[in-house]
C-alpha cells in the first residue's frame, strides 16, 4: 500500500474534526488515542501555533495577523516533525494496524481527535476564556430569551 502523506490533509482534518464528530473504527481510536497520550503539552501548543499560522493565510484574516514566512516556516518543520515523530515512532504500531485494517483515511480522523484536545487546552486558558466571555455583552437577552417562548 502506498500512502501520500501531506500535512495539508492533516491540518484540513483538524479544521473539520473540529466543526463535525469524528468517528472511525477500533484501530482509528486507537491511533487517536495514541497521539493524544504521547503528546505533551508542548506539542499540542506547537499544534495549535501551527494550525493558527497556516489559517492566518485566510484572506479573511491575513491583514489581522503579522507572522514572517521565517516564522510560518519554522512552525510548519516542527508541526512536520511532530506528525512524524507521532506517527513513524511514537505510535508507530498503532499507525500501521490503522492503515493496514481502515485505511489512509484514519490518519486524519486520529490526527482530527489530536486537533480538538489541543483546541480544547487553548480554549481553555483563562485569557481565552476571558475573550469569548467579552462577545457576551453584545447578545440581546431579549432575543435570546424569546426563543424559549412559542411563536404568535
């Protein structure tokens, strides 16, 4: 079997792993939980820099951001390594029985499952919670609260 590994695919599993629910078969779970357990907390905030980084590309949100191609660069060698490293040593057994028995395609979802605690460790910061906080004092309760009530 030969297998095209490419980091965009991975980055794009975490993008939808984190908007849609992962599932996957028994050796998919198991590589999923075997990079969540081998990662520290030092790779999952390289993850996260990494992910932020390359959606900073957006045009939506490239004028917002100031991140130098020497900067984009290094942080993409250590997401590369990191993937590697997960993959080919770290949870090298798991990595192959998921390909082997489920396919390319698992690569994604246990890198997706990857992307979601390390999103979660990031919204769980204080700072950050801080921030989501603030969009609260825009919502109009009255119009929240209306939705509980049956329309006329």
């Amino acid at each position: 079997m030969r297998i095209r590994f490419r980091i965009a695919t991975v980055a794009a599993a975490i993008a939808a792993a984190l908007s849609t629910p992962a599932s996957a078969g028994p050796y998919g779970d198991d590589m999923a939980k075997c990079l969540v357990s081998s990662t520290t907390s030092d790779d999952k905030t390289a993850l996260v820099k990494w992910i932020f980084a390359v959606s900073a590309l957006h045009p939506a949100v490239a004028p917002m951001v100031r991140i130098t191609e020497q900067e984009r660069d290094a942080l993409s060698r250590n997401g590369a390594s990191l993937f590697q490293r997960l993959m080919t040593e770290t949870c090298r057994t798991q990595t192959q029985q998921a390909l082997k028995y489920e396919g390319p395609s698992t690569i994604e979802h246990s890198f997706g499952v990857l992307g979601q605690v390390a999103m979660r460790e990031l919204f769980s910061d204080p700072n950050v919670v801080k921030g989501l906080a603030e969009a609260g004092k825009y919502f109009d309760r009255s119009k929240l609260e209306a939705l509980s009530k049956p329309q006329p």
